[in-house]
DNA sequence: ATTCGTGTTTCAAA
DNA sequence: GTTTGAAACACGAA
C-alpha cells in the first residue's frame, strides 16, 4: 500500500539490500513494467533516493526509476505477483512484486534525469522538513477545490495520497470539504506541523508490521478505514464520504476549527 | 455470473 | 481555472 511513508520505508530498504552489494542485474518477468527507456546492462546501485512516491536507484551514468502506484512493493521473498528480479552479485536477490501490475519502472540515462522529472512538473516536498503557513497557503492557497481535494494535487505538493489528506486533515482538525482559498493561516499551520507528524508516526509503526490490508494487520491509520468507528478524540462516529471519485474520512463533530 | 471497489496519478472533457 | 470521470490493471468481495 504505498503511501509516502511506505515509499520511504521501501527506499530504506532498498538502499541497504543493494547500495554497496556489487553489480545488480535487473531482469523483467513482466516485460509490460519497462513504460520507457531501457534496462541497461548491470552495474553497482550508488545510491537510492526518493522524490515525492517515486524511487531511483543511481546508477554511473543510467538509473532505474519505480512508482509502486498501488501494490507495487518490494521484498526479499518470490513469490506470486513478482514483475521483476534484482540480483546483486554480492548480495541476495531483491523482488519487486505488483499484483494489480499499475507499477513503473524507467530505464533513465543520467544527462536526461533532469529532463524526465521537470515534465513531471512535481511540485516541492512536504516532508520532512516542515513547512509554515505562509509556504502551504502558496502552495493551495489560491484553489477554490476541497482542502481535501486539494492536498493531492501532485503539482503544488508532491507525495501526499489519498490516505494521507484525511488523516492530516483529521489532526489538524481542518473539514475536508472547506474550499482551500477559505483556510486561514491556522489552519495551514496545523496542516504543515501534521503532515509532519502523520508521517513520523507512520514511519514508526509501520518499521514494526507493514501495511494492513496486503498483510492482514491493524489499521495503522486513526480515521482511514473507520467509518462508524468512535472519533479517536471526542468520540463522535467517523463518516465516510466521497470526493471526486475517493474516499475521504472524517469526524463530523470536531473537524472544522 | 457480473459488477463494484481498491491505496496512484494523469489526462480529457465539460 | 474547476470539477468530474475514465484510464492503466488485476483480483477479491458482493
């Protein structure tokens, strides 16, 4: 379940499975994952950084670039559901498994990395440093959508799914549903400190028991996931609602400082 | 047997 | 600009 935090868990991961483990094969079973670009031949993995959900793996002079979209994950074990292998010839094996096959995976020469990520046109990070009011309210301050809405709009903030805007927008005690241009710089404030926090704690949880729906583990989140459960501060039942074709959670009495 | 919904993100269309 | 819906894909649940 990528999320930003499982992103960053996963380019943890990687980083000491492959950086430092000798030249590291990458071999397709599902040839459809390779969206652009080319394989390129083995050679060592120098580094693994993140930008907003989206992983390279730095390679001298040709990197691999991997959006787990929605299942994509890595792990050391094969299994059903793995596209592709990548082999370390000092190290084990590395899995990258996808079930609903949504993931991607570019073969990116250096001088052109630049080129690649500008016609992303991501906006900047939210996370980990923290931003202040005034930087949020430039960000989505001028937006008449749902704060909600707003908070996935990859092109003024990246990295923040749709898990993430509701469970931000539950401790900053800010409605889903109030247009952004509306928010005060309160209200901005708390998003920028509860971004923050939201994705502290989940980095810490989730080192001990990874995702809950793909595992079968407790629901790490406070309000996704729990219509009619018992709002986890004033008690009143968290409601499920949809906007614009997603779900949003949210508790209905003590959300709209 | 179909249909629906699912964590991502972008794109087209109204 | 805004807002919605569809699309990429596979699979489990209703």
């Amino acid at each position: 379940m990528p999320e930003l935090a499982e992103v960053e868990i996963a380019r943890r991961a990687l980083a000491t499975w492959l950086v430092g483990q000798g030249a590291v094969r990458l071999t397709l079973r599902d040839p459809r994952l390779l969206k652009s670009g080319e394989l390129g031949p083995p050679s060592p993995v120098a580094s693994v950084r993140r930008r907003a959900k989206i992983l390279v793996l730095e390679r001298p002079g040709h990197s691999w670039i991997v959006h787990l979209r929605m299942t994509g994950r890595f792990s050391r074990h094969d299994g059903p559901g793995v596209r592709a292998v990548l082999s370390p010839q000092d190290g084990e094996p590395v899995y990258f498994a996808d079930t609903r096959c949504l993931g991607e995976l570019h073969g990116v020469h250096t001088r052109d990395q630049p080129a690649w990520f500008a016609a992303r046109k991501l906006g900047p990070e939210p996370w980990p440093e923290q931003r202040p009011a005034s930087w949020w309210q430039d960000q989505l301050g001028g937006l008449r959508t749902p704060v909600k809405v707003a908070l996935l709009r990859q092109d003024r903030v990246a990295g923040l799914g749709n898990i993430a805007a509701s469970e931000i927008l539950w401790r900053a005690q800010v409605s889903p549903t109030r247009p952004a241009r509306e928010l005060d710089p309160q209200a901005w404030s708390r998003i920028g400190r509860e971004t923050i926090a939201h994705l502290d704690h989940l980095l810490a949880v989730e080192d001990v028991e990874i995702a809950y729906v793909t595992q079968g583990g407790e629901n790490p989140f406070l309000v996704y996931g729990r219509a009619g459960e018992p709002c986890p501060r004033c008690g009143a039942g968290i409601a499920r609602t949809v906007q614009s074709g997603r779900s949003t959670f949210a508790c209905p009495a003590c959300q709209d400082r």
